[in-house]
C-alpha cells in the first residue's frame, strides 16, 4: 500500500514537470523548424556606429570567411555591437560550435575553435539535431505526444476522482 501512494505523490509533481517539459520543447521544435530561432538575449545593445554600413560589413564577413575557409558551411550570421568595431560572427551551427569572427574596423577574420559546453550538447540532444532533421521532427511528434498524453490523462484522473467523490470515497489518491 506504501509503495503505491509513495509513487502516485511522487509522479503528480513530475507528472507536471514533464509536461512543461514536453510543451516548452514542443515550442522549441516549432521554433527550429520554422527558422524562428530567437539568440540568448541579455546583452547590452548599442547603436551601430554612425561610419558602418552594417549590410556592407556582413557581406564583407561572408566573403571574408569563404576566403579563410572555403569549406566552412555558415548557418547563422551575427552581428555584435557591444566594442568599439562591428563584429560579423558567422556560425556553422545554430548553438554554439566554431564561427568566424569578422572585424569590420581591421577587415580582419579570425577563425574561433569552440567545443561545444554541456548545455549546449543538452540542447542538441533534447532538439535531434544530434541525428539530423529526421531527429528534430521526431522530437517534435514526441513533445505533442507527451502533451497530449499529460492532458488526457489528468482528464481521465479528474473524471475517475469525480465518480469516487459521487460514491462517498474520498481521498486524492486511492487504493483500491
């Protein structure tokens, strides 16, 4: 009897965890999938200085990078405004990987060896993107599917507390 009341407390608050787990990565997929990949946010933002024509320095970047490493494949484009020059930072990966630093004040590219941190493995773990597009679209298809079975199942739970509370049986959780 202990050991069923002990998991019906324990899972209604992981119950929930998991399904703002599974909407918040539902969103995230969606998010992917569209393009719609919003950066960390956080940083300071500046004005662009007034002599920099941001288009031009991005363009500039790209060539920059194709001439540092042509085999380079660019999946994002950022621009940094935070010093005191523009910076193109051209990724080969949505979250974190090398990128190439363009410094639009000396003309300069840098190439910028990054290892990948935890959270950003976590993230490419949790989105498929370790497995290629076939992962992000089952990661989306399993976050619908652990939302839809969450909400159904706390309806099943709702009309079968319902019906013991119409019965005279009352308690949260039950036995028997």
């Amino acid at each position: 009897m202990l050991n069923r009341s002990l998991h019906r407390w324990i899972s209604l608050p992981i119950a929930i965890f998991m399904l703002w787990i599974g909407a918040t990565g539902v969103i995230l997929q969606i998010q992917q999938l569209g393009g719609h990949e919003d950066g960390h946010g956080g940083a300071a933002h500046h004005a662009a200085p007034a002599d920099v024509d941001v288009a031009a320095a991005v363009a500039k970047g790209l060539a920059a990078a194709r001439a540092l490493d042509p085999q380079f494949h660019t999946r994002t484009v950022q621009v940094d405004l935070g010093g005191s020059a523009l910076h193109v930072l051209i990724g080969a990966r949505a979250r974190g990987g090398d990128q190439i630093d363009y410094d639009a004040g000396t003309g300069t590219a840098t190439k910028v060896v990054q290892k990948m941190s935890l959270h950003g493995l976590i993230i490419h773990l949790h989105s498929g993107e370790a497995i290629g597009p076939v992962g992000t679209v089952i990661g989306l298809i399993a976050g619908i599917a652990l939302v839809v079975l969450s909400v159904t199942g706390a309806v099943v739970y709702i009309d079968m507390y319902r019906r013991r509370a119409r019965a005279g049986k009352g308690g949260l959780f039950w036995h028997r």
